[in-house]
C-alpha cells in the first residue's frame, strides 16, 4: 500500500519526513488531525526493524492521540513522532536539536513531547529550537515528567473496570498485573499498593523489576507467561500489539486496563476475540490521556494540581464508554471511538463559522 493510501484509510492531514545526516537524525512526523486544535504527541525514539514498521507505528500513534485529546474533552487534534534508531547509542544533543528544528518549522501545527526512550532531558534539547514541545524540565519553563499524571489516569480508570465488573472501584486486596515497569509502570504500581492492591510485574529489565519490587512488594512473571497469570486486571504499559489472536486465548483476567498505546494488534478482530471471551477493555487511548492531559495543562499555564485533577475524570469517562458498549452491544473500542468522531464532528461544523484573530 502507498503512503498515501495509507494516510487516506486513517484519515491523516500531513505526514513529514525529516533527516540530517550530520545529526544522524531519520524521523516522521505524522500530523492526524487538527480539527480540535494543534495536533499534540510525544516523540518515540525506537530502532524499527525497517522503515515501513516505523510508517505504520507513526501513522497508528497519531490517530490514537487525535481520538485521545477528543475522549478527554481537550482542544487539541492529533499528532506523534518517531525518531529511527537506537536508543543506547543514537542519542545526542544535535539529534534532538536537529528534530527540533523540524517541529519549528511546521510553526505550531504540531507540539511534540516525551514518548517511549525520549526523556524530560531531550526536551530541553528540543526546546532550544522551537516553543512547540512540551514535557520539559521545570528549570526549562516546562512541567517535567508527565509519567505520575499518566499512571494517576490509568490507575482511575482500573477503578472504573473494577467498579463495572465487580460493583466496587476498591483495588484493596485485588490482583493487578503490570508488564512494564518503566515511568508509568512504576508510578502505577505505587498508586495502586498505596491503595490495597497485590501486584505481579513483567519487564524486560531486571534493574526495573528490582527496583519496582523493593519499592512496593509483589511478585514477577517472566515473558509470555504474564498473558496467563491468575489476576483481576492486566495492565499493559510497555510496548503495543501485545492484546492478539495469540495472547487472548490465554487471558484470565476479566479486565484488561493498562497505559500501553495501541495493545491490541487488529483492532476490529481483537476487540471482537475480548467480547467473545467477556473481557471488559478499557481503550487504551481513552484510559492512558493523563499524560496529553498534564501537557495541556502545561500548555495553558495550569498547575500540577489541575492536571491531576482532571486526570480523575478519566474513572467516569472509561466507565461512561465501557457501558455504552453494552448498551449498544459493541465493542468498548468502537464505543470510545463513536465518542470521539461525535466531538470531533460537532467541532469542526461548528468551526464554519470563522472567527478572525
């Protein structure tokens, strides 16, 4: 399929290829939509395993944050970054400012941020050569990790599955699973031993792992046996993909809520093997907002306090679209996304009527 084929199956407004030799800079930026306001979306640093897999994960990303920022009631469209290469040897000050100079010249239709391997210090990188990113240190005039916003939403949204399935949002003496204990992953997993829960961890890391489980107890899965551990939720908070033909068989947890973008691999087909197995399925673009949630926040100036705040809405926005799917007899997926489409439809009629200025 052409790329633009594939943009126009999604929908998407603009996608930009940049590149720098001399920084060692390869990197896309998809622009979804701007209906709502600027297209906003974390950059994600990753070595893809070949350029069409970093295509496809960039125009994938850029549409879940356009539904995202529509979900979550937020003047923003949708946007996202991927910068080609490895994280353990490519980072440098000249490849983010070099990726900097490219979001400035798209003069604010798209506000980049941290994503996957991208950290509050390359922001700072970034910000040296465009206002248009957020996530960057305090010191930087930014609001610094949005990592404890995003878990606080996720963990919010838990306690709204648990209320749907179980008639009470109380984690106290419940089961969650966590596979990926990195930023979000971690502060998660504090919200949630802070509020009763028994936790089971799975990453890639041993140094996370310890550092997760001496911080808050618990117990650790290795590889592909977390799909098929005994628990009340599993929550993905790593890589996407990773809810398919081939893990949902073996889910026991009748809740699958985590931070993770784009968990299910086909969106349609998996969505219908969750229903088919009566597994309640927080979208994932809908429970992990908290993040575009805090960097809007930043964006208007608001205190850390406001972004925390508005990440407790989440509870009632991941329970509101889990019972409109079974009202309608849907998919929670289709349900979040009839949701969005509605908002985005309302506000782009009503911007026909041009205001100057």
């Amino acid at each position: 399929m052409s790329i633009f084929a594939e943009m126009a199956e999604l929908g998407h407004e603009q996608v930009v290829f940049c590149r720098d030799d001399e920084a060692g800079l390869r990197a896309i930026i998809g622009v979804h939509s701007t209906a709502l306001g600027p297209a906003l979306g974390g950059c994600r640093l990753y070595n893809y395993a070949n350029e069409a897999n970093a295509i496809r994960d960039v125009l994938r990303l850029s549409r879940g944050m356009t539904y995202k920022a529509a979900v979550a009631g937020l003047d923003l469209g949708g946007g996202k970054a991927v910068i080609i290469g490895d994280p353990a040897s490519v980072k440098s000050e000249h490849l983010f400012r070099a990726f900097g100079r490219f979001v400035e010249s798209l003069n604010g239709r798209y506000i980049t941020a941290e994503d996957m391997n991208t950290t509050v210090e390359d922001m700072n990188w970034i910000r040296r050569e465009t206002r248009h990113v957020t996530g960057a240190s305090t010191f930087s005039g930014g609001s610094g990790d949005p990592s404890p916003v995003t878990a606080y939403g996720v963990f919010q949204g838990i306690r709204a599955c648990l209320e749907v399935v179980y008639g009470s949002p109380d984690v106290v003496g419940k089961t969650v699973a966590i596979q990926g204990a990195g930023s979000v992953g971690y502060y998660l997993a504090k919200f949630l031993h802070e509020s009763g829960a028994k936790l089971i961890y799975s990453d890639i890391s041993d140094r996370r792992l310890e550092k997760v489980r001496s911080a808050f107890g618990g117990t650790v899965v290795d590889g592909d046996a977390y799909y098929g551990v005994e628990c009340d939720v599993l929550a993905p908070c790593a890589i996407g993909g990773v809810i398919n033909a081939a893990t949902i068989p073996q889910i026991r947890a009748p809740i699958i809520a985590g931070a993770a973008n784009n968990q299910l691999d086909d969106e349609r087909r998996d969505s219908a093997l969750l229903e088919k197995k009566g597994i309640v399925y927080a979208p994932d673009y809908v429970i992990n907002a908290g993040g575009l949630i805090n960097v809007a926040a930043e964006l208007k100036g608001l205190p850390a306090e406001k972004a925390m705040a508005d990440a407790a809405g989440i509870f009632d926005t991941v329970k509101r679209i889990v019972n409109l799917s079974r009202q309608r007899g849907i998919s929670s997926t289709a349900a979040g996304n009839a949701v969005a489409e509605e908002r985005i439809n309302n506000v782009s009629r009503l911007k026909r009527l041009h205001l100057p200025g």
